[in-house]
C-alpha cells in the first residue's frame, strides 16, 4: 500500500511537470498511523529549463516565499510571547523599541498584523525606487517607507493580507530579541527541531546561510535584478534586505516544512511542545480566528469552495501559500499535512497555471493518497 501512495503522489507531481506548472516540483504527505507520524516523499522535473538544470530530489531547497510569515516570523513573535518578552494584545508603540514610529501605528498590536487586519494596505512596489545593488541605507530607507504607510482602512474591520505588517514584525524580532532574523529562525526554532541543515535564510553579504547539498529550484528570470534567480531570495524587498525578512526569505526542502507541520499539529493536539514556544501559546495561536476574517494568527484557513486546499481540508484547518508556488496545508482533526513545493515562477511570474493545478492537486491527494487511510 504504501508503495501505491508514493507511485500516486509522484504521479501527480510528474502532472505538475507536463502540465507546464513549474520546472520542478517536490511533495510530501503525512499522517498518523498507529500512534506515530507516517509520511510520503516525491519528486519530479528540474531545477531550471534547459541544460542548467539537475533532477529535483525531496533534497532540493525551494525558495519558500511566503511560507516564511508563519514558519519563521510567526513562530518567532510566539516565543517571545511565551517569554514575557511580547504581549500580542497591546499597540507596537508601547515596545521601547517602537516608541518613534509614527502615530498611525499606536492602536496597531501584533495581532493585528498576524491577522492582517491592521489597516495597512497589501504591497507597495518599493523596490522600483531602489537600485538592484545591496547598500547599507536600504534597510533604513524601505523601513521608512513602511511605517510611513497610512491605514487604508479601519482596523479589524477586514483582512488584506498584508506583506508590509510582516516586513514590521520581523524587525521587532530582531529588535526585541538582540538577534538577526536568520539567527533566531536557526537557533531557536530550526536546530531544536534537528532541522538547521534543511531549512534556513541565505543571507547575501557571505555570513553563514543554509547550504544547498541538492541543488536549489530556480525561480523567476527577474526583470529588476536582470538574472535568472537560483539561491537569491526571489522577493525584491527580501532581497534589498539582505535576503532575510519577516515576510520572506526561508529557503527549505519539503522534508523540513514537513517536520515544522508535524511539531505544530502535535503542539496543536498536546502530544509535544516546541522546546522554545510554550505549547499553551501555540495551541491558542492555531485555534484562534481572526474577528474579520478566516486568519488564525500568522496562518490562513481554507476559503469555503475556493480554497487552494481543494475540497477535502476540515475548517479548522491552517496553512499558507508561498508566492514562488510553495503551500502546507495542515488538517488536525484528521491528522492530515499535505506540503507542495515548486518553482512556478520560473521562468516568469506570469505562469499562473498554479491555480488551477493546487486545488487539482490536493483533492487527489486527500482522495487518492489519504482516502484509504
């Protein structure tokens, strides 16, 4: 039987390849069987077009985009809540470290902008303001720009999702813990985990980054940066930071997502806790929603009939969608984590053929892989 499920799970991603979705594609399934995780591993396609390009293993690094938000960012403000060193109900500015941003953001608290229900507006293209070169002022100039940003609407009245509140999030991480996001990302949440070698930033100035054993999906051919991007962080803001922000920047294997989706569901259930996010905090975290929308805090929920978790996923379910074609979906009634990795901006952006294929994908899954189990 098992044998079944990964023919099937490597069928699907093969699909993925000919269909013209991505160059490369790797998946994986878990779930409980007897009282212990089980998963499923498959690959299909390349790297990158053309002769550049090498088979995708379950190895390969795939540029996690927004995967990044929960994963990192989220996970990162939730243990410093458990510390005492972050109180998600009360405004940014009464943080030491906030006390100068503008007044806009004094009713602003880190839930809201987990829930993205801040008021902030969705993106800005910053970037087309900035030159493709790494400069010590980019930091302090996107910043600028960010908190310069007025409310586009009354907070807590809906959701946008929002990459400026999560660019802001990851600076008061790394303000309030004395840490470089990458730093605390490896050193708190990633090696406890054993998973430090298969998931991590790739910083641009040289200081130590996750290394690419297995080669690394290729993601867009970018207009801005004028190369094709393979071991870059695709987003430009991420990039102007140095590769490392709150909003994007995790690189990772399917293998890695995996575990950090099995540690949250057995967090989620009582079975374990994460050795620096109390248990209690996260298990809140997951089970709450947002008071204007279908957001837990830091991870989305199926959209009833247009989910790209297709049809099957319980509506307590979380997960995320990564830009660059990356998503988990993670069902805890039934015990069900569902992580698909590609590259479907390779080479362009405007292949959008992902969404369709996602929903596609994970009904087959659910249906074909999980149904029997």
């Amino acid at each position: 039987m098992e044998k079944q499920h990964t023919e099937r799970l490597a069928q699907l991603c093969g699909q993925a390849v000919e269909q013209r979705v991505c160059s490369g594609v790797a998946a994986c399934v878990c779930f409980r069987q007897e009282k212990r995780w089980k998963q499923v591993l498959a690959a299909s396609g390349r790297s990158a077009d053309g002769a550049s390009g090498i088979p995708v293993r379950p190895e390969t690094l795939f540029d996690l985009a927004s995967l990044t938000k929960p994963l990192c960012t989220t996970l990162a403000v939730l243990a410093l809540a458990g510390e005492g060193r972050l109180d998600l109900d009360e405004p940014v500015t009464k943080l030491s470290c906030c006390r100068d941003w503008p007044e806009h953001w004094q009713q602003i608290c880190l839930t809201d902008l987990l829930h993205h229900c801040s008021g902030l507006p969705a993106y800005r293209e910053y970037f087309r303001d900035f030159q493709p070169v790494q400069q010590a002022d980019n930091r302090s100039r996107l910043f600028r720009r960010v908190l310069g940003e007025r409310p586009e609407y009354t907070r807590r009245s809906r959701c946008v999702y929002s990459d400026l509140g999560f660019l802001a999030l990851g600076d008061i991480v790394e303000k309030v813990s004395n840490l470089p996001l990458d730093v605390f990302f490896r050193e708190k949440l990633a090696a406890p985990l054993g998973l430090e070698r298969q998931i991590g930033f790739r910083p641009l100035d040289g200081r130590t980054g996750l290394h690419a054993s297995a080669g690394i999906a290729a993601t867009e051919n970018c207009p801005w940066r004028g190369r094709t991007l393979q071991g870059e962080v695709h987003d430009e803001h991420a990039w102007l930071l140095g590769g490392v922000a709150g909003h994007a920047g995790l690189f990772g294997d399917v293998g890695a997502v995996a575990g950090f989706c099995r540690l949250l569901v057995d967090c989620w259930q009582g079975r374990q806790d994460h050795p620096n996010i109390r248990g209690e905090t996260l298990r809140q975290a997951l089970a709450y929603s947002s008071p204007a929308g279908l957001w837990a805090l830091g991870f989305d929920r199926p959209t009833p009939k247009t989910s790209s978790s297709g049809d099957c996923f319980s509506p307590e379910s979380v997960g995320h969608l990564g830009f660059t074609g990356t998503s988990f979906w993670i069902d805890p009634s039934k015990n069900k984590i569902v992580i698909l990795l590609t590259n479907r901006v390779h080479p362009t952006r405007k292949n959008q053929q992902i969404r369709q294929f996602r929903p596609w994908f994970h009904n087959c899954v659910m249906q074909d892989v999980l149904g029997c189990l």
